[in-house]
C-alpha cells in the first residue's frame, strides 16, 4: 500500500478496533424510522388549507395541507372518505385528525387521515361560496328553468325527516288550508349519508311511474326545520342541489327559517321562508277559494245580465228603426199581381195561336185525303216486283249453316256413343257421374242406354249384394232438337 495514501481512505470497510456499530441496511433504517414517527406521532390534528385533492379510482383520496411555510402529503382511505360530511376541495381550510408514518418507498412522511372537518364556519362558507359560482356558471339557478307552481295540486311529496316537528307542522297547515293527498318520502335531514338520502328522494319522486300504483306528485316539498349552517348543509350538498335541479316535478324549497339560505334554494322553483309557509304556497285557502269563485259566479251572472240588457235595448232601438213587415211586403205583393194578370194574358194569346195553327192543318186530316195517300202507297208496293233470287238466297245460306250446326250438335252430344254400345251414369236428380268417388257418394244412380234407362245400387265393396233401387217415374230421354235459325223471317 502507497505510503502516501490517507489511513480514513480505504478501499475496503472494515471494523475498527473497539466499533461496535453494524452497518444497517435502508429497509432497516427505513423501519426504524417508519417505528420511532409513529410510535412519537400516533395521534395528530393538523390544521391547513387542501392543496392537489384527488380521489383515486380505488375510493382513497390523496391530498397535501400547505401553510405559508411548509407541505404536508396526506392519504386517506376509502372507508374514511366515503364517511365524509362534505366534499373537499383545494383552497379549503380544514382540521384533519389522524397519524403521522412514513412511506419507504420515497423516502417521505405523510400523515393517515383518520377524520376531516372545516376549520370554522370561514372555511365552511368558503366552500359554500365556491360550490355556489361552480354551479351558477352551469346555469342550474338560472331563472329560465324555473317553472311555476301548480295552484291546487292533487298530490304532494313531501321529503324530510318522519319524526321532526317540520311534517306535522307540514300536514297541519295543508289540513287547514286545502286538504290534500300528500306522499311523505323519510329522509335523514343531516348528519352522514343525509345527502345521499334526500338526493335519493328527489329523484325518486321526480323518476316515479304513473303505472306502478301510486300516484305520480303534482309538487314536490324539501324541507328542514332550522340551524346552524353546519346542520344545514347536507341540503349544499352538490347531489342535492343537482337532484332538486333536476326534478321532473316543480320544487319548492323550505329548508330552515327565513335568514337561513341554503344552494337547494337556489336550485329549486321556489323558495319558502319556512316549511309552514311551504305548505301555504303550495295550495290556496279551500274558503277563500269558494267563496273567490263564488263572487265570480255572481259576477259572471250580473255581466251576463247586463249583456242581455243592453243587447235587448239595441234590438228594440234597431226594431223601431226597421219598417212594418207589411210595407216590405206591398211592393212584391203589387209585382205579383202585375205577372199574373200578365201570364193570363199570354196563356191566353198562346191557345188562340195553337187554335189557329190546328185550323190551318185540320184541312190536310180529313178521311178522304188520308184514304187517297194510303191507295196510292199500295199502288207503289204492288208495282214493286222483287227478284226470287234475292229471297231464295239468304235462305239457301241459312239452310246450310243450320245443318253443319245439327251434325256438329251430332258429334258432341252425350248420348252419341250410346249407338256403339256405351252407357251414360246420372243421379237420380239427373246430374253426370263421371268417376268413382262421384258415384259412391251418389249412392243410387241411372244408367242411360240407348234404348232406355235402368236404375242401378252403387255398392264400394265386391262382395256386397246390390239393392234393387225403389221405382222412380222414368224420365223421358231428352231430344235434341233442331234449332230454328233466327235470321229466317217473314218476309210477307
């Protein structure tokens, strides 16, 4: 070894005299470390302001708490956050209570939260402020999608608490003013899982089928009885406010006393001061309303009255101007008179020109001319001489066409192979047989020969005796006979 080389640097470690100390490996400082924070740090309440909240797809939600001077990572698990009684967000104050550990793997501290609140009602109304400008920039308060209420609801839902004073105080006043159906759906009105319960609710009303046997609310009422805005606030809870915002059903708000403002106010179509005043918007006074459509049915009536009044004042005034019925009628009554002496005299004219024209003609009608002008026709038709040819011709033509129509009658008639031996089978009321089946079915039949006809007993089967068929008079053969030619006319 190089003389000039320091002792403290050598290439090799190795133990001195009197060192007592092995070498620990990370993991085992790492441990050590990891034991000593936790055993020193096993209870902590950490205030500061959320900085880089996220909330992994596994439900745990990763987060730092920063002051002016330092950054503190935090973790908390699913179980955890999913109890939470508000949604965090970055730039929120908060007080979390947990315990200090270590994570080997990078060589950082982080604090386990077991349990997050808001550091003071600031913190709170901070976060109200900030969930409110998100929402708003949605539109979700936006006048535009407010509808109005209905004035006499049939049915009314009703989601609040089923033991507080707020339902009684609810179903009271609605009993006093306009009874009506009313449909409680019970919620939790804070606390944990009160959010998830009234948004629960509110889309339940809001989704509900006509045909499922209840019936579907006119008016949907969210209501709490008043506190701190601590105690208020699952109704600022952004489901809720979605829920109300999106209800099929108008809305009406009454969370609180009159000073109290919650988002779901924002959200809904109305809001009431209190949950009595809730159940007084929501329907008119059943009394007033009577006696409101009373009066109207008197005033109705009065208007009505005077309608008829006055328009029968202005019948008469029009019926004294309009003239007597008979000096309308005089002048048509004169024309009338005028035309029927008119047409008397015309009807009169015309049978004395009918008379004389029947006078000029009557000369020409007289027997002895008539006589004279029928001899004269017979004279013409007695010199009239007609060729024989001209009549022998057209008969000689029908002769022939009447004869080749006879022999081709010859040729298709049914009882022309009767000669050669055959036999035609009929009914009894005449009808052809012509196959087997048809002569089964007919049971008895005639056989046409051409001498006459028997009677015959069909039977199917070969062993079967025949029966004598019962007698039947015989009808007689049908002749063919010779048709007469239509074109063959007298000519005399």
């Amino acid at each position: 070894m190089d003389d000039s080389l320091s002792l403290d640097a050598k290439l090799l470690a190795e133990s001195g005299a009197g060192d007592n100390a092995a070498p620990l490996s990370v993991s085992e400082i790492s441990g050590t470390l990891k034991r000593v924070v936790e055993d020193r740090f096993g209870y902590v309440r950490i205030k500061g302001e959320i900085s880089g909240y996220k909330r992994a797809a596994s439900g745990h939600v990763y987060l730092a708490l920063k002051d002016d001077k330092a950054v503190l990572d935090g973790v908390m698990w699913k179980g955890n956050a999913g109890r939470l009684p508000f949604q965090p967000e970055d730039g929120i104050e908060v007080v979390v209570s947990g315990k200090l550990t270590t994570y080997p793997g990078r060589s950082k501290y982080q604090v386990v939260i077991d349990k997050m609140e808001l550091a003071g009602e600031g913190a709170l109304m901070q976060l109200f402020e900030k969930l409110k400008a998100k929402l708003r920039a949605e539109g979700l308060f936006d006048q535009d999608r407010k509808r109005s209420i209905p004035f006499l609801p049939k049915t009314i839902g009703v989601v609040t608490s089923p033991t507080g004073s707020v339902i009684r105080d609810i179903l009271h006043r609605l009993a006093d003013r306009c009874p009506s159906h009313v449909i409680v759906w019970p919620v939790l009105v804070q606390g944990e899982g009160a959010s998830k319960q009234i948004a629960g609710a509110v889309n339940g009303f809001s989704n509900m089928q006509t045909d499922s046997g209840m019936t579907k609310p006119d008016l949907v009422i969210v209501a709490r009885g008043g506190g701190s805005i601590e105690d208020l606030w699952s109704f600022n809870e952004e489901e809720v406010v979605r829920a109300i915002a999106d209800c099929s059903i108008p809305v009406i708000s009454a969370v609180g006393h009159e000073t109290d403002t919650t988002l779901s106010d924002f959200a809904a179509d109305l809001r009431a001061p209190t949950p009595t005043a809730a159940a007084e918007m929501a329907v008119p006074v059943r009394a007033e309303w009577l006696a409101s459509l009373s009066e109207s049915k008197a005033r109705m009536g009065r208007s009505m009255q005077r309608s008829f009044a006055t328009a029968s004042e202005r019948l008469e005034a029009q019926r004294r101007l309009m003239p007597e019925l008979t000096d309308l009628l005089r002048p048509h009554q004169q024309r009338l008179d005028e035309l029927s002496d008119g047409m008397r005299y015309a009807m009169g004219q015309n049978v004395a020109q009918a008379r004389s024209r029947f006078s000029a003609s009557e000369g020409a009608l007289r027997p002895a001319i008539l006589n004279q002008r029928l001899k004269a026709a017979k004279s013409r038709l007695e010199r009239l001489d007609l060729p024989v040819v001209l009549v022998k011709r057209p008969l000689d033509d029908a002769r022939r066409r009447l004869d080749s129509l006879w022999r081709l009658a010859q040729q298709v008639s049914p009882d022309g192979p009767l000669k050669r031996g055959y036999a035609r089978i009929s009914s009894l009321d005449g009808t052809f047989v012509g196959s087997r089946k048809a002569a089964i079915s007919a049971g008895a039949v005639n056989l046409h020969f051409q001498d006459g006809e028997v009677g015959a007993q069909i039977i199917e089967e070969a062993t079967a005796k025949p029966q004598r068929p019962a007698k039947k008079a015989k009808p007689k053969p049908g002749k063919i006979k010779k048709p007469a030619d239509d074109r063959q006319q007298d000519l005399f």
